[in-house]
C-alpha cells in the first residue's frame, strides 16, 4: 500500500529557491528536483494561506469549501476567526478516514478545533492558547513534553504579531533561530508520532518561511537559513521512508513589497465609508503612532511574548486589531482585512445597519468597481487594482459561506492595508487630512516588505515519480493526487485533476459519483448563534 507523505513549506517560492538548488545549499530539494517531479503550484484567489491551504487539503475552490480568508467573510463589521468547522468540504484525513487510512496531521492552518479522524491532528496558530484542546485524540497533548513526543510551538495569530515585527527590526538574527526553533519542534514532534504509529498518510506544515520572508525580505542570507532547516528535516523524513511518496507543497509564492494601498482610505475618501471620529485623531491611530515611537524601547525592557500572550495582552491586541472608527450606520462598503482582498457591501436585508438597498445593489457594485478599477497611485500615475471580480465569476453563484462581493488583485509591487488612518509617522497627528487621506505608501510599521505571489512551488518524489521532470499544478490538484495514489476513488465533487505527467506509472484514476458529505459538525445552539450575529 503507497504512503504519502505531504509537507507544507508556506509562502515557498521557486524565485529564491532555484538558485539555492543550483549550488546545493538546499540538497534535498535539489535531490527531488533532479530525481523528482517539480514546478510551479497555482495558489487561489486571493493568493492567501487561509483559502490556499484549505484548497490543497480539500481538493475544492473556496466556493465550495467556504474559506476565504481567516477572518469569517459571513461576519459583517464583526472579526470573527474561521475555524474547522466553519470549512464545507471533508478534508484530505476525513476521506482516508472514511477509506480506513490512518493520518498524521500537524500543524496544518484551518485545523482548530481537531476533528475525530483515524489517527492524530495537532492544531495550528489559529488555536486559541495552550489551555485549549488542540489535539485529536486529547490524550496526545499530555505527550507533547522533551521526554516525550517533543515540545511543541503554538503560534497565536495577530497575538505573536507583535514581538515577531519587534523582533525583525531589532534582531533579525533572533527572529531566524527562533523559527528555525519552531521548525524543529514541529518536525520533531511529527517524526515521533510517525514512529509511533502505524500511519498511512502524514501532513505536516512547516510556516515560519512565511513570516520570514514577511518581514526580513531584504534579509535573504536569514531567509535561506530557514529554507536550509526545512531541507534538513525534508532529508532526515526522506532518508527513513524511502517507499514513500513525497509531495512537497507551498500555499503561494513570494516577492518583494515595495508600496502599499490603503483601501479603506480610498473608499473614505470617496465617501463608502463614514467613521465615527477624525480618523488622524481617533484612540487606535495616536496609540500606533506612539507605539512605533517606543518600540525599540520596550523591545529591550519588557519579555514582550509573555506580555502579549497574557489575558490583557490578547484582549487589547485582538481589540485593537479587530475596531475600528467605522461608522456602519452609514458605511456603503467595506475593505474586509488585510488578507481578504475583498469588499463587503452593506446590505440592508443581511446586517443589522446596512443601508444598501437589494435593488441597488448590482448598482453600486458596478459603482465600486468602476472605483476601484480607476484608482492611480498618485506617485506614478499608474492603476493599482490588476484584476476585479464579482464573487460569483471565482466562487460561483452558489458560493458557500457568503464571500465578499467584490474581489481583486493588486499590482504585484502592492501589499494592501486595512486601517482607516494617515499613513506611518507620529507628525500625522498634527497634520489635517480632512477628506484625503493617502492612499499610498511605503512600507509602515507594521507593513511587510514581502508579500505573497499567485505561483507556489510542487515537489513530488518516489519510486514512481518520473525524474528530472518539470510539471504545473493547481493546489486544488494536491488530494485527488493522494486518493489516485493510495488507489482510493475520488468523488466527482472534488475540483482538481490527477497530476499524472508525475508518475512513471500511470495510477489508475477512479471518479464516483458520491459527494462526500462533511459531517455536521455544528450543534444548533452553535447554528443560532450563527444566525443571530450582530454589529458591534
Ligand atoms: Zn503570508
């Protein structure tokens, strides 16, 4: 029976990578791009971890499996983080679960709360803290200990932020090891297990080459440590399971940042957004603006992970994070977050506050869109926005889980920013604005100088696996991939195709016609929740 083993390397880009390759700084990739399959892998739209690594493990376009973004997009003016069971489609361990495969699945994004599967899943950084149930079966988390299955690294979402971006900026070097550190626990951890067990199937997501690449992209001897520690984890699994099937992954490529769109300046500028208080005087703005000021001060004066991973810490990050002045009352549409590279439209039949009425809708969406498509950057002169959609042109007009209205990308030399504020520099305070708020600027404070590009990277190497063979996928392409593999048939639901130009024998491809339902996993009460969400 063939074992496939799967590891994610997020934000993985062949662009840094070939070159790495070619003088063996990276041998293991080097070693499965010449006696391997390799290429490029086609992330989703938006190009973002959320969607992309829930398609990879679905095999289903975000129309389908509902996620479009970490934040839940059925949520208006509210940040409500997505979860497992918030995702429509059975992922990769329900199937083999379903086919009596035993899984091992490890820090995969989009995996909290853990599921009942066949096997073993540790949860990734959108779990809440060490004290939540994070593993299936919850035994497991009593292991995770050095005499044991290892110590394991929780990452927290928009919690950790802050001492990473702290980090990068006074001690790039740090923020490498503690990676690289991070890395080790989960290989570590994930080895154990498959030890341990008697597994069919092993998934394990290695991210800290996201943040890296976030945050030092001018730093690309520190980022090729992090690569380089992948790789020497890659080897060691490799080295062990040589019967194996590899399949190594990226969610999406990366490249460099060099300006940024504020597109909620711009709607408010336009007026589709009115806010509550002068947005350059507004609490939020005054305490950014002075927290850039002190932050190489507190950086050396306080253990800041451990402060902003306590109750206090997490309340006021997740609230500064989450509020905004928005005046929904009298909001016409909204830019969702900053990974969503959507706009919300606000309806009065669907929220609390809206004010768009239904039949004027397809109106001011085309309004918005004419908008977007003619915003310039004021510098060069040049458009911004490269592509727009209305939802239903990417996700289909049965999309699951309300996608936002209007999608697009930007330019590639553009990141995107989500607050209504003057751009970075504490003399804005004193500055006024009045209705022109700049909508473009170099990196802030809390901008990346890396961000995500459309092209992944796929790596697949075994006895099977046709060598020195460059292929193209989709992250859609990854489960019917394993199912054909394993010689399990693939529902006809499930998007992707087969990636046969990988094998030297070609795997017998079996489509039924079942679609595989997810199993329910929300109670009613969690249902009516739902249902009665409101405005702040
Ligand atoms: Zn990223």
């Amino acid at each position: 029976m063939q074992r496939v083993i799967v590891i994610g390397l997020d934000g993985g880009t062949l662009d840094l990578m070939q070159p790495w390759m070619d003088d063996n700084s990276l041998p293991n990739f080097n070693k499965m791009r010449k006696q391997g399959s390799y290429g490029y892998l086609r992330s989703t739209t938006p190009c973002y971890s959320a969607p992309a690594w829930v398609s990879i493990v679905t095999g289903s376009n975000p129309g389908k499996h509902g996620i479009y973004d970490f934040f839940r997009t059925d949520c208006f003016a509210q940040k409500n983080l997505i979860s497992s069971r918030y995702r429509k489609k059975p992922a990769i361990w329900n199937l083999l679960t379903e086919a009596e495969r035993k899984s091992i699945v490890v820090n995969v994004p989009g995996t909290y709360p853990p599921e009942e599967i066949n096997g073993v899943i540790i949860t990734c950084l959108l779990t809440p803290s060490f004290e939540s149930n994070f593993t299936y079966p919850k035994e497991i988390k009593n292991d995770l200990t050095d005499n044991k299955l290892g110590k394991y690294e929780l990452e927290q979402i928009a919690v950790d932020d802050i001492p990473k971006y702290l980090t990068a900026k006074y001690a790039p070097e740090k923020l490498s090891n503690q990676i690289n550190m991070i890395t080790t626990s989960h290989a570590t951890v994930t080895m154990h297990l498959m030890e341990r067990l008697n597994w069919d199937f092993t998934m394990v997501v290695f991210r800290g080459t996201d943040d890296v690449q976030h945050l030092l992209w001018d730093r690309k001897d520190l980022i090729l440590s992090c690569y380089k520690k992948a790789d020497e984890y890659i080897g060691k699994i490799m080295n062990k399971y040589p019967d194996a099937l590899f399949i190594v992954v990226s969610d999406h490529g990366f490249g460099k940042a060099d300006k940024y769109f504020y597109i909620n300046n711009a709607l408010y500028n336009a007026g589709y957004i009115k806010t509550t208080s002068d947005p350059t005087r507004n609490f939020n703005t005054i305490l950014t603006l002075f927290f850039n000021k002190t932050s190489k001060f507190l950086f050396y004066i306080f253990p800041m992970q451990k402060i902003v991973r306590s109750k206090l810490g997490k309340k006021l990050i997740m609230s500064t994070v989450i509020s905004s002045n928005i005046d929904f009352s009298k909001t016409i549409a909204v830019y969702h977050s900053i990974c969503s590279r959507g706009i919300r439209i606000n309806l009065k039949d669907k929220y609390e506050f809206g004010i768009v009425e239904n039949k004027n809708y397809d109106k001011i969406r085309n309004e918005i869109i004419d908008f977007l498509e003619n915003i310039r950057d004021p510098e060069t002169g040049e458009k911004i926005v490269k592509k727009i959609y209305k939802y239903e042109e990417i996700y289909g007009k049965n999309a699951v889980n309300d996608p936002l209205d209007i999608i697009f990308d930007l330019k590639e030399e553009y990141g995107a920013q989500e607050l209504i504020q003057p751009l970075p520099g504490i003399e804005a305070i004193f500055k006024n604005y009045g209705h022109n708020l700049p909508i473009v600027s170099k990196p802030g404070f809390y901008d990346w100088i890396g961000d995500h590009r459309p092209n992944g990277i796929i790596f697949m190497y075994g006895d099977n696996i046709q060598s020195n063979n460059r292929i193209e996928a989709s992250v859609i392409d990854i489960v019917p991939t394993i199912l054909s593999a394993m010689d399990i048939p693939i529902s006809n639901d499930i998007d992707g195709r087969v990636i046969e130009e990988a094998f030297i024998k070609k795997p017998k491809i079996r489509r039924i016609n079942n679609d595989i339902k997810k199993k329910q996993l929300l109670t009613e009460a969690e249902l009516k929740k739902i249902k009665k969400l409101k405005l702040r």
